[in-house]
C-alpha cells in the first residue's frame, strides 16, 4: 500500500465532508427540536390566552349575578325554589288532580264556552249590537231573514268544500304514499 500525498489528501477532504455533513445533520436535528418547543409553548400561550378569556367573562358574569341578586333582594324578593316545591314522581303528580273536598271554592274558570239559548240558537249573529243605531240584528227581521238565508248558503258551500278538501287530501297522501 503505497500511500501517496495526493491520496492522503483525498482521504482527508471525504473525512472532513463526512464530519461537517454529520455535524449538519446533527445541527438540524437540533434546530428542529427547538422548533418544536417553540410551536408547543405558542400553543400553550394560545391555550393560557384562552383560559384568560374564558376566566374574565366566568368574573364579570358572577358579578353581574352578584349585582342581579343585590337588585332581586332590594327591589324584588324572588327565591330560588327549594327541593321540597318538586315533584318525586308520577303518583305525587297524581295527589295533585284530587277531587276538592267538600267546602272548598269553585276552581277559576279561564275559558267558557257560549251557551246556546232558546232565542240565540242559530248563530251569534243575532247577539251582535249595531253600533250606529244601537239595534240587535234580532230586531232587524228582514237583515236576519236575509243573513239566514246567506248563513245556509254559506254552511252549505263550506261543507262541500270540505267535502272536496277531504277528497283531495286523502288523494294527496295517496300520491306520496305511491312515491315512497
């Protein structure tokens, strides 16, 4: 083996390209790891900045309940319902539909049907009051005469017409059904 100077020197050039491509790899292996860091406490910084955000309104919203409770105490009084103003369960649901026992009031009434009497058994037209002249259209025989004879025409022309429209419903369903 006969080394020569030029050999030598080639060898020595590929070891020193070898050394500086291994400590490039390394450096860049290194920088990228630092990346990494930086990437994870950006999100950590996004995630605190969040957090801020988030802790800020949960305070101004206690305070603002604290003031809405200061308000409700001075002006208003409400209370919160407390557990025994629930219901457990269906037969305490139940216990609320009782029969009133004897003696007690008469239930409100919110809604009453119109009761037809011997004189209002047509409509509620003849009930109606002009309010020029003062009149009930009872005391109009020939507007009732005319307005009963009109009310049979038009009951009639609505129960053909519901007649059709029940018609054309079902023909309706029919026609979807048979698509589906």
């Amino acid at each position: 083996m006969n080394l020569t100077s030029d050999r030598i020197r080639s060898i020595g050039w590929v070891s020193v390209l070898l050394l500086c491509g291994a400590l490039t790899i390394a450096l860049m292996l290194r920088v990228n790891a630092v990346k990494s860091q930086v990437y994870d406490a950006e999100k950590r910084i996004v995630w605190v900045q969040q957090d801020i955000d988030f802790l800020q309104t949960e305070f101004q919203t206690r305070s603002n309940q604290q003031a809405l409770k200061q308000l409700n105490d001075l002006e208003f009084g409400y209370k919160a319902p407390v557990a025994g103003q629930y219901i457990e369960g269906e037969r305490q649901l139940a216990a609320l539909g009782k029969a009133a026992g004897p003696g007690a009031p008469q239930p409100i009434l919110f809604a009453n049907a119109e009761k037809a009497d011997a004189q209002n058994s047509g409509s509620s037209l003849l009930a109606m009051v002009s309010p020029i002249s003062g009149a009930t259209a009872a005391a109009m025989p020939e507007a009732g005469a005319r307005e009963s004879e009109q009310s049979k025409a038009e009951r009639e022309d609505l129960a053909r017409d519901a007649d059709a429209l029940g018609k054309r419903l079902a023909r309706i369903e029919v026609a979807e059904a048979v698509q589906q």
